[in-house]
C-alpha cells in the first residue's frame, strides 16, 4: 500500500499507528461548530491534514487537530 497518495496528497492509512485516534469529517466539524464542507475546504487547501481509510474516506487524527488549533491560535493572536 502506498504511503502518500499522489492525487490527494494525502497520507495513507498505512503511515498511523492502530492506536492512534481518528475523526470524521462529521466528528471535526462538530468540534469546531462548523458545517462538514469548511472542514472539507481546510483539508483540500492542506490546512488540516488527513489519512485516507477504505474507499478514500478522509479522517483526522488527534495529532493534526491540535497542530490545527496551535497554527490557527498563533494567527489570531498578535
């Protein structure tokens, strides 16, 4: 199985560990109160970072959704 998928550039599953936590894209919008396309929106623009699963369902991991938070938190205060 391939590591980093070249269309998406996105990693794949292969690269995280089993134990590793994982979010939909459902899940990550909830804990932003956002709707699932801004969460889509952040991932296609590479600004939260995704694996794929399955049939190419993206999910996040506790990891990227704090470096997220760090980044965003760094922009908003001066």
């Amino acid at each position: 199985m391939r590591d980093y998928n070249l269309k998406t550039a996105q990693q794949s599953f292969s690269g995280i560990a089993s134990t590793q936590e994982l979010f939909s894209t459902r899940q990550v919008a909830q804990m932003f109160a956002v709707s699932n396309q801004t969460v889509d929106r952040w991932r296609k623009s590479g600004q939260l970072r995704s694996v794929m699963i399955g049939l190419g369902h993206p999910r996040f991991t506790r990891q990227t959704i704090n470096e997220f938070i760090a980044a965003n938190e760094a922009v908003r205060c001066p």
